[in-house]
C-alpha cells in the first residue's frame, strides 16, 4: 500500500476517505502512515458522526463530544454495541470469566459507592430516533430526570428515563418534529384515483391482513442512546440500533410498541446477574383535519423511554439501575452487530421462558390454595415464601 503514496495525493486521498464509512476508516489508518495521518482528521470523522448521530450537527453537541475527546473517540466508543456472550445469557459463567468480573467489581466497588452518593448532573444521554436513514427525533439529557432525591424515593421506586416527555430545563436539547410523514411510507398508503390531487389514505383493516406499515417500521426504525459521564469521560450505546420486536396494535389498532434495548452486566446478585435495558419506542397514526383536497395520515412518536429489567422482569429501582448503567460504561463492546443482536435474541427467549415457568408455578401454588380451601391471604404468604426461597 506504501506505493501508493507517490502517485495518489493526500487531496485525492482526503476525498475518498471522506466518503467511507467509520470502518473502513479505521481499517484505512492500519494500512500506512500516509493513511493513518489522513485518517486521523477530525473533520473526516465528524461527518462520519453526522451521518451516524444526526444530532451531533448542532453546534451544542458538538461541543459535547469535543469535550469528550473529539469525533473519532465518540465512534470508538458508540458505534460498537454492548457485548455479552451466549454463555453469560445462559447463566453459565466460565471460571476465567468469574474472576474477571470479580477482579473488575473489586476495582470498581469504591467508585461505585462514591457515585452512589456523588451528584448525577455528570450524566449526558444522546438520543437519536431515525426512520429509513432520515433523522425523526434527537434530544439531549442533562443529569438524571428525577435524581434530585436519590436518597430517597428515587432510589427505591421502579428506574424510568422518558426521552419525550416535557422538560422544564432550558439545557435540554430536542430537535426533530417526532414525528414521520406519510410521504416517507408511500407503499403502504392507497391512492384514491377519482381525485385530482390524490390524496393519501391509509386502511387499518388491511393492515390487519398485509402488515406492510408493521414491517416498514420494524425495517426502516434505529435508535441510539449514548450515556455519557461528562467527569470520567466514558461512553456506551445502550441500544441495538435495530429492532428486537414489539406488539402491533398496541394498545389500540392505531398505535405500535417496538422494543430496542441491551444486555447490561448486573450487580452479581441471585436475579441480576445481568440485566436487561428495556428502550420502548410506541409511535400512533393521526390524520390531519380534511383541507378539501387530501386527508394526509402522519405516524407520530408517542412514547420512547429507558426501564432496566432483571431476569425476573422485576424493574430496577433508581440506586440499582445507576450502579448498573456505572457498570456499563466499561462493559466489553462489539462492532460485529449481527453477533450482538443474536445474544439479545437470545435473552429475551430466556427471559421469556423464565417468566413462563414462574406463571405455571404460582399458577399450581393458587390451585392447590383453592383445593384447600386456604385464605387468600394465606395464599399470598405462600408465594413471597416461594419467591424468597428462590
């Protein structure tokens, strides 16, 4: 590759890195030290970023990330998703594995209780929500909603982050109008013909039959949640990009739930050796009010919210999920997707499984109570004796 350098320009060789993708960047800069100098320009991988992140166009966030190292680090960082291998999911941890984390937990239990009881104002969440490669919805988190009162209820009632709600903090970010116009989703809309202007109509009852707006979504839907800790400077994507599934018509035949989210490193306890980071995104259809020419049907998104899960699908409380998302800002990484993505799979499956067994044994628990004609109280004895035992 060295050759190379005499006869192709570093202009001409600027130009085509910039229009590679943040892989083969990378790869590129192995190649030389003609390709490594070029490789290294941060303007380079800032479009990069813009192409990935939409929101890091804003001139606000891109003091954020230069704050954190420049465009390059914050790719290093976030574009690799959270990696736990087919062994962690199955409960069946390696010796070498044990003493890895036990070594890791060791190192980090004093940062931790310190963190526990520092200010969470360190904290930065980076949301991107794009629809078939179009940014939809980006906003920026200062600190921790709700986190003012960490020592009390905070720490105790069940962790949620709710990216679209409302925020009084002039410091948060949103951009985006949220919402997808139908423009972008021609496919699934019929035309009326009779109509001069043809306007874009949208039947729910062959959704019903076909599915094709329920899997335009599942296709063409990615989202990005980068936790940053401004203080140490560390960075994760806690979602998978894609997502991992949902429920159509949910809750009514107008609105869809799709579920994207990570396998985080638990606290090691009997139900959370790991856990699961639950992001929701629930979008509605809404048509506009008719203008006398075209009635024009919108998707709006309606709900995107960060909950973690035990195995047991048990929410965690606010003191348990920040020493968990602590945990996660070194947790191992993959750039290999595909790979990620199959052990997520593969969680919720065992998740889904565990949660089925436990329905079948409370199930047997309630018979047999009702065989005995024992009191309902005494049958609620029964399963926090059965649940404690476990």
């Amino acid at each position: 590759m060295e050759t190379l350098n005499p006869v192709v320009s570093n202009d001409i060789l600027y130009e085509i890195f910039s229009r590679v993708d943040g892989s083969t960047l990378a790869t590129a800069a192995c190649a030389g030290s003609a390709f490594r100098s070029i490789s290294l320009d941060e303007s380079i991988w800032e479009r990069i970023c813009n192409l990935q992140w939409p929101s890091t166009k804003d001139y606000r966030v891109k003091s954020i990330v230069r704050s954190l190292g420049g465009f390059q680090k914050f790719y290093s960082e976030c574009f690799p998703l959270v990696a736990t291998d087919e062994a962690s999911v199955s409960d069946s941890f390696s010796t070498s594995r044990q003493d890895a984390e036990n070594c890791l937990d060791n190192k980090m239990q004093n940062m931790i209780e310190e963190f526990s009881c520092s200010s969470l104002h360190d904290f930065t969440s980076i949301i991107d929500v794009i629809f078939r490669g179009k940014p939809v919805f980006s906003r920026v988190l200062h600190g921790i909603p709700g986190a003012a009162g960490f020592h009390g209820w905070f720490s105790t009632c069940p962790f949620r982050i709710d990216a679209l709600a409302s925020s009084e903090e002039e410091e948060d970010l949103t951009i985006g109008p949220g919402n997808i116009s139908s423009e972008v989703l021609p496919e699934v809309f019929s035309m009326d013909k009779e109509s001069e202007v043809l306007p874009e109509v949208f039947s729910m009852d062959k959704e019903r039959k076909d599915g094709k707006l329920w899997k335009a979504l599942l296709e063409g839907f990615r989202i990005s949640w980068v936790l940053i800790n401004k203080k140490t400077k560390q960075m994760v994507n806690l979602s998978s990009w894609r997502p991992l599934g949902g429920q159509r018509h949910w809750p009514t035949d107008d609105s869809f739930s799709l579920r994207f989210g990570s396998i985080l490193p638990g606290l090691n306890s009997s139900s959370c050796k790991l856990a699961w980071c639950n992001l929701v995104l629930n979008c509605k259809l809404q048509s506009s009010p008719p203008d006398g020419v075209a009635v024009k049907t919108n998707l709006i998104l309606s709900e995107l919210s960060l909950q973690l899960e035990d195995m047991a699908c048990r929410h965690l409380n606010g003191k348990e999920s920040m020493k968990t998302l602590f945990k996660a800002l070194t947790c191992h990484k993959s750039v290999d997707h595909c790979e990620v993505l199959k052990n997520d799979y593969r969680y919720i499956i065992a998740q889904s499984e565990m949660k089925e067994e436990k329905m079948k044994a409370d199930g047997w628990i309630e018979i047999i109570c009702l065989a005995c004609g024992i009191m309902p109280f005494v049958s609620t004895l029964c399963y926090a004796f059965l649940n404690w035992n476990f």
